[in-house]
C-alpha cells in the first residue's frame, strides 16, 4: 500500500469519527467510567509520542547517556516543573538547556 493511499484512509476514518460524534452529539451519553477515562487520553498520547523522541531520539537504540541532549533537557524540565509549576518557565529553560547542550557540550 503506498503511503499517500494510508494517509487518505487514516484521514477518512479520523473525520468519520469526528463527523459521527459532532452530528449525535448530546443524543449520546457516556458513562461517568468512560467520561474519566477519555480524560486521560491526551496525556497518554503526548507520552506514547514524547518518551520514544527523548529516550531513542536516532529511532533506533536508546540512548541512556549525558551526551542526549534530549534527556537532559526533559530532566531538568521535569525538575523546573516540579519546582515552580510554571509552564512557561519550564519551557524556556528547557529549550536553553536542550539548545546550549546540543550546541555546547556536544561540539
């Protein structure tokens, strides 16, 4: 199956589900179980997405040293994070920290 085929059948079913709870919209109610559960669906995602780039970022083994600059960046966000709560502050210093190891410790 060639490539442009795939992405027009994941789009058609993506805008088919989209479609389908867009028109039934408050004719559907879910349960209260499914209604939490559907709540944890994006961080679970933005995980599935994120841990494979940080921990592997050539895709093919994990890179598990201080030279990724990657996993180093994720640390220290994580820490910022943790620390201050600032979403904002955690994202410049994270970027600071990924670009200045890349660029610093790694040439």
């Amino acid at each position: 199956m060639n490539h442009t085929g795939m992405i027009l059948g994941m789009a058609a079913v993506t805008v088919f589900i989209k479609a389908t709870i867009f028109v039934l919209g408050g004719r559907i109610a879910f349960p209260p179980l499914l209604q939490q559960a559907l709540g944890f669906v994006p961080v679970t995602v933005l995980t599935a997405i994120i841990v494979p780039m940080v921990l592997a970022p050539g895709g093919e083994a994990m890179e598990l040293t201080w030279r990724n600059p990657q996993l180093v960046a994720s640390i220290i966000a994580i820490l910022v994070c943790a620390a201050t709560r600032k979403q904002l502050l955690t994202i410049a210093i994270a970027l600071i920290t990924f670009f200045g190891w890349q660029f610093g410790v790694l040439q």
